[in-house]
C-alpha cells in the first residue's frame, strides 16, 4: 500500500479525506493501507473502485494507480498464503491443575519417553524403525521435520541393540556446535569422526600425532573389530548442518574395507531436517558421489495415525482418550496443523508430528481445565 500512501501525498490529500469519500471510518482506512486488512461488512471491490475515482480525481496518474493496486493484488495473495499455512505454538507442559482436572498422574507428552514401549509405531514410523534396524552397510539418511521424532527412533535403535546380542559398535561424533560453516559454529571433519571411532572402539589406545598415520590407524583398529565379530554404524545427527567437505569425506569412510577388498567396515546413518534432502539433491553436482550411493528414508507426518497417536499416549498415561477429547476435537486438531501448500494448490503441508500435537494437545487441555470444559472440543482447539 505505500505507492497508495506516496499518490496521496503527491496530490496533497489524506487518508481521512479518501475515507470519507469511500463511505468508511479514518481507522478503517489505516487498517486497509497498512495492514491490507479490509472490512467484511462492504465489498473490497466496491471500495477498490472508490479509491480509484477518488485518486483519479485529485489528479494522480493512472498508470500509478494502477500499479498501486496491482501492490495490493499481490499483499493479498501472500496474505492468503499466510493464512493456509498450519500454525506452530511454543512448548507447552500440562500444569498440575490441568492433570488434577483431567485425572492424570503423568503428562502424556512431556518427558514420557522411558523405554522402547513408550515409543509409538504406526506403519509409517514402523517401517523407518525397521530399516534403521537391518541397516549394515552404505548409507542411509534419515529425514524427517523437527519433533517428527528422529532422535527417538535413534534412542531406539541404540536400546534394541542393547538389549539384544548384535554385536555392534555406534559411533556418535557430539554435533552440539555443528554448523555448515565456521562463522556460524563448529564444521565436523573428518579428523573428528576417526576421534570418535577410536574413542568408541579402542578407548585405550593412544592416537598417534600424524594426520595420516592417525587414519590409518583407525583403519586398523575397524579391521581387529571387524575380525571379533563387530558391525560398526556411525551415527551423525544434525546432519543437514554437515559441511559438503564432510558430506563428501564420507564416502571415503564407506570404502574403508577389510584386506580382501570386499568387507565393508563402517555403514553410515544420517538423521537430519528436510534441508539434508537438498543437500543430497540429485542436482547437488558438489555431492554426486555421495548421492549416488546414499539411500533416502522420509518420516512423514502422523495425519490418518493421529487418533492412535493419542491413543497410545494416554493410555500410556493410564487414561482414556475418550475422556481428554471429543472425536471431532481430533478432526479439529488434525485440521489445524495441516494447510494448503500454495493458495489453490491440491498439495498440502502437515505438521502432524509428535512434539507439535503434543504441544497443541498439552495448551487445548489447559485451557480446557481453565474454563472448566469436561473435554477438548473444536471450540477449545480453535482457540489455542
């Protein structure tokens, strides 16, 4: 709306005085100009066409004007946009008068996660869980949105490997600095990825000072372990922050081999955002020879799992979800963290995922204990 604003200026005249002659209130017309928020009671169009005469009649360009409101052609559609687009909330925490309202010992969402049954499987999450499970050799990344729960299927993985007698090592470089970039934060190298298998496979033994003397003995010590019996499986998290050096590097550490050249030391596991998948693009030449070998594994979003989702939580939790949320509440909730990619567009965006609904979830419930509702309904979903 600014070229709107400058015509006016130009032609010596107020926003007052095109108000008035549109037939609407000074603040309402301030709300239209800078805020592109026009009112429901009167037609946008109508009052489009008297903005213009009363613009055409001060003596303002018409090329101008017509410019002017092609800037508020576009404002309306990015608006619109806006508007599709499913809304995040902050992390919220059931309070203490919220459990007492709805008769909980624990906060189905918060802190909940102390063993694998813990953990929700439906088909999607499932299949992800299993292929991190028998993957052995290449590399793998796993991407998925924040809070889609990466991170917990990791914490899985390394429980079912403790729990069972697959002798195998993980290998976890610590990513808490990482960065893609040095003026950001802390790039991982690859000097710190053979810190990290030696620390995790032969603690004791002493690196050497060499660079290449160190790699080697890295190799070394991956064939000895191979030899006892031993899978290795770096585990890199964060990897949408790795640096393309490091991406590049990897395939390095998957030709690491056994002396007859065929046995494969080290299987590789990415989990990172969606940003991972474009750095793994195919059109990503920088990456070819890392993207070429490395298989892309999507934790999608919960959408048609969601009422078994909250199922499984608070019966976890040792509640009925029939006493926490009506069922169109679910249908409620679904809708609100899923919107249309682009206005008009048959594609759609979903932020179904575990840590989001738990949030969603979590500030519907207190506010429902707030007011004194029974259960969370549509209404109190839409008002959080």
């Amino acid at each position: 709306m600014r070229i709107i604003q400058q015509l006016l200026a130009d032609a010596r005249q107020s926003q007052s005085a095109m108000a008035r002659a549109v037939g609407i209130s000074p603040a309402t017309m301030t709300e239209i100009l800078l805020h592109n928020r026009w009112p429901k009671r009167r037609s946008r169009e109508e009052l489009r066409t008297g903005m213009v005469r009363f613009l055409a009649d001060a003596g303002a360009d018409l090329a101008a004007i017509n410019e002017a409101f092609l800037e508020i052609e576009s404002d309306t559609e990015t608006q619109a946009k806006e508007e599709t687009k499913p809304m995040l909330i902050r992390c919220q925490a059931l309070l203490p008068s919220t459990r007492k309202h709805f008769k909980l010992m624990t906060d189905p969402f918060h802190n909940e996660l102390r063993s694998p049954d813990d953990v929700f499987l439906s088909g999607d999450i499932r299949m992800v869980r299993e292929a991190i499970w028998f993957h052995s050799e290449g590399m793998m990344a796993i991407v998925g949105e924040s809070g889609s729960g990466k991170t917990t299927l990791v914490r899985d993985f390394k429980a079912r490997v403790a729990k069972s007698d697959r002798p195998v090592h993980i290998i976890e470089p610590y990513v808490l600095a990482m960065e893609d970039n040095d003026k950001k934060g802390k790039t991982l190298k690859s000097q710190h990825i053979v810190e990290a298998v030696m620390a995790t496979i032969a603690p004791l033994e002493r690196p050497v000072s060499s660079p290449e003397a160190r790699f080697r003995q890295m190799h070394g010590i991956l064939r000895d372990s191979a030899r006892a019996g031993f899978r290795h499986v770096l585990i890199i998290e964060e990897a949408h922050s790795l640096p393309v050096a490091t991406l590049k590097q990897l395939k390095r550490f998957l030709d690491l081999d056994t002396k007859d050249g065929f046995g494969k030391l080290l299987s590789v596991l990415l989990i990172g955002q969606p940003e991972l998948m474009e750095r793994l693009s195919a059109s990503n030449y920088a990456v070819r020879e890392v993207t070429q070998r490395c298989e892309i594994v999507t934790l999608r979003a919960l959408d048609n799992d969601l009422d078994g989702y909250l199922r499984f939580k608070f019966e976890r939790a040792g509640a009925d979800v029939t006493q926490i949320i009506t069922e169109d509440g679910i249908e409620a909730l679904r809708s609100r963290l899923t919107g249309n990619a682009l206005k008009g567009a048959h594609s759609r965006i979903s932020l179904c995922y575990p840590l989001v609904v738990g949030n969603v979830m979590a500030a519907a419930m207190n506010l429902a204990a707030d007011v004194g509702a029974p259960l969370v309904d549509p209404g109190i979903i839409a008002q959080v």
